[in-house]
C-alpha cells in the first residue's frame, strides 16, 4: 500500500501521470499510483477510503466499486476515466 506521508508530501497530482479506468465486466474503478511505494497525504489516503477505494496489494491498484463519489474523485486527480478494456 502506499505509504502514509508527512507534511512534505507532495500536491496529490504533482507533476506525475495519473490513471483511472472503469471495467464493465467486473464494474469496478481502479486508479493506478505511479509507483508502489508514492507517498501519499493522509487527507488524500482518507478521501480514497471514503470514497470506498480499497487497495489491492497484490495488482498495487486502489480498486472501488463504480459509484459516484468514487467517480468524481478520480476525475479530480486525473481528469477522465477510462476504459479499461482499451487500457
């Protein structure tokens, strides 16, 4: 998972390529950290919880249900969802 950081974390889209798809089949968001190890703010790490994010240890993806807290977050740090079936 990634690491909880301190004050000196970097802004939640500084400068670094964000993904986020849907995938019909399963019905299910994903958002893709650039690295398994980011640090990421508390503030933001209890934005994906609320938002229903879990992470999936094994595939390093914050994984939710589609739903639309869960949506617009992702279109917050990314700017769009994509297909995952085109990923």
């Amino acid at each position: 998972m990634p690491k909880p950081a301190g004050a000196s974390v970097p802004t939640e889209t500084n400068s670094v390529y964000l993904e986020a798809t849907y995938f019909p089949a399963d019905k299910k968001l994903r958002f893709f950290t650039p690295a398994p190890d980011i640090d990421m703010s508390d503030e933001l790490l209890h934005r994906f919880w609320k938002a229903g994010f879990r992470w999936d240890n094994k595939h390093y993806v914050f994984v939710a249900p589609f739903q639309r807290s869960a949506v617009e977050l992702l279109i917050k740090l990314c700017g769009k969802v994509g297909d995952e079936r085109l990923a």
